[in-house]
C-alpha cells in the first residue's frame, strides 16, 4: 500500500522538479483545476502562471 502511495505521488510531480504539478494533483483528485485553486486560496491562474507557489 506505501509503495501505491508513493507512486501516486511521484506522478504529480513536475517533470524535473520536486514540486507538485497543481494540475496532476487536480486530476488525481477529480477536481477541476478551478476547484483546486479554490481550495488553495489561490487565483485559478496561479496554477498556470506560478506553479512554484508556496500556497499551491
């Protein structure tokens, strides 16, 4: 089961990085990514514009 997790996460993360892609997280969860962002507190354009944030 740890290694399904681990997996799972390693899928959302940006290629090259060792951030989380926002729009890979929002697809796991089944959420739109405007849904994400909301949840985050963050403006629906951040996860394009600055996938980097802290908030995200």
């Amino acid at each position: 089961m740890v290694a399904l997790f681990a997996d799972v996460l390693e899928s959302t993360r940006e290629p090259g990085t060792s951030r989380f892609s926002a729009v890979g997280v929002a697809e796991m969860l089944g959420l739109p990514q405007q849904d994400l962002a909301a949840l985050a507190g963050v403006h629906r354009n951040t996860l394009r514009t600055h996938p980097e944030s802290p908030r995200l």
